[in-house]
C-alpha cells in the first residue's frame, strides 16, 4: 500500500507517475470505483452497442509539482452548460476533425478550459479509453506533466471552478466514500472521491482509479524490487 512506501519528494511522485503513465496492465475490477447495483455487479460497459458509433474525446491527467506532492486540476462544470451542469471533472472534451489524436484533443481542451498552453506540457501516456453510456462517448485519458506550478485561467462559459487534488490523497482510502443513489429511476452503490468538498463520481472518478490502480502498482513494484515496465 501506499503509506508503506516513503515517498517524500514531488521527484519521486514524477517517477512514480511517469511509470504509472506507461504501465501495461489491467486494474482489477474490484480495484476501480465502479457503479454498482446493490447487489454488487458492476456497470463498464466496453464500448457502445453493435451498430452504433461510439462519439470520441479525451480527457486530460495533468499532474504538476506543489512541494513534496503531484497535484492535478478538476473542473466544475459551468452552470451556463447544457448537461451535468456543476459536476467534477477532468478537463477535455469532444475530438474535433484537426486532431490528430486522443493527446492534441486533450490538451486542446485543456488550454480552452483553464488556459494552460500544450507547450507547456510533457505527454507521458495514455489509459484505457472509457464509454459513457448516457452521452455515447469513447473518452481517453491522456497522462501529462508540467514541471513549474501552473496559472489557472478558467473559461466561465464551460468552468465555474478549479480545484485541485494530490495523488497522496487520491492512494487514502480515506477519500474513497461510497453512497446509495437513485439514478434514472434505479438504485446504485456509488463510490466517489471526496475532494475539497465535492463529489467526483461517474466517468471522472473511474478514470482516476484506473491512475490510482496504476501508480499503487508501481509503488508496490518498487516496495518489493520488481520491474514496473
């Protein structure tokens, strides 16, 4: 587990990060917080149904040193927004025909969302791309890094807020909280990351758990000596 693992320096979470980014493997299941019903199946879908084109995006990862942490941003979506006005995510959004891939639509978002330019940023990798069953999305998550701490500019029209959490918290079970809703007129068990007081669930926190998975196994490779790559 993390906490075993001393890791004292925004340098070792880089590393650390940076091998999570490239790291091959599959996440188990039980390992990534997925909606579930109460009777504990799971809900991830692969992709969208035979004969239906899945619409494509990206989402952006960016990691930044603050000091002996990496942190990342999340957005809250905008109120001027036409759907999930007020949720927590990551920034990105649909591919546009002039991309050139799941990173240049990712950074692209980013820079339209918070102003943080693509040149000011490393791309270290990307994860498995995730449907989204309600919106017909295919989005991939895009890993990258800015070494000096970034200036945030939010877009109003897409971003009410910025905040911000570390991969510290992100490996506390402590942030982990699950909950019962009513979505769609059915009941789910709905794990969530609780962050600055907000709750980032659905896709976001998905995609987060997946890194999350990532990193503790590199952290756990590291504890015993083995090869993360």
């Amino acid at each position: 587990m993390a906490a075993a693992i001393d890791i004292s320096s925004a340098g070792d979470w880089a590393q650390i990060a940076h091998a999570a980014a490239q790291l091959a493997i599959e996440i188990p299941a039980d390992e990534l917080l997925l909606m579930r019903a109460p009777s504990g199946q799971s809900f991830r879908p692969n992709g969208p149904p035979a004969g239906v084109s899945a619409r494509l995006g990206a989402v952006l990862i960016m990691l930044y040193p603050d000091g002996a942490d990496l942190r990342l941003p999340l957005t809250i979506r905008s109120q001027l927004l036409p759907s999930h006005q007020g949720e927590v995510s990551l920034p990105g959004g649909r591919t546009d025909p002039e991309d050139t891939g799941p990173a240049a639509t990712a950074l692209r978002e980013c820079d339209e969302e918070i102003g943080i330019a693509p040149a000011s940023l490393q791309v270290w990798g990307v994860l498995p791309a995730v449907y989204i069953v309600p919106s017909n999305f295919q989005v991939t998550p895009v890993v990258a890094f800015s070494p000096v701490l970034p200036v945030w500019r939010a877009n109003p029209a897409e971003v009410s807020a910025v905040i911000t959490v570390s991969l510290r918290e992100l490996l506390d079970p402590a942030t982990v909280v699950v909950e019962r809703w009513t979505l769609r007129d059915t009941l789910f068990d709905v794990p969530f990351f609780a962050v600055a007081g907000q709750k980032v669930w659905g896709a976001t926190a998905l995609i987060l758990s997946e890194f999350v998975g990532r990193v503790r196994a590199v952290i756990s490779a590291r504890g015993s000596g083995a090869q993360t790559q």
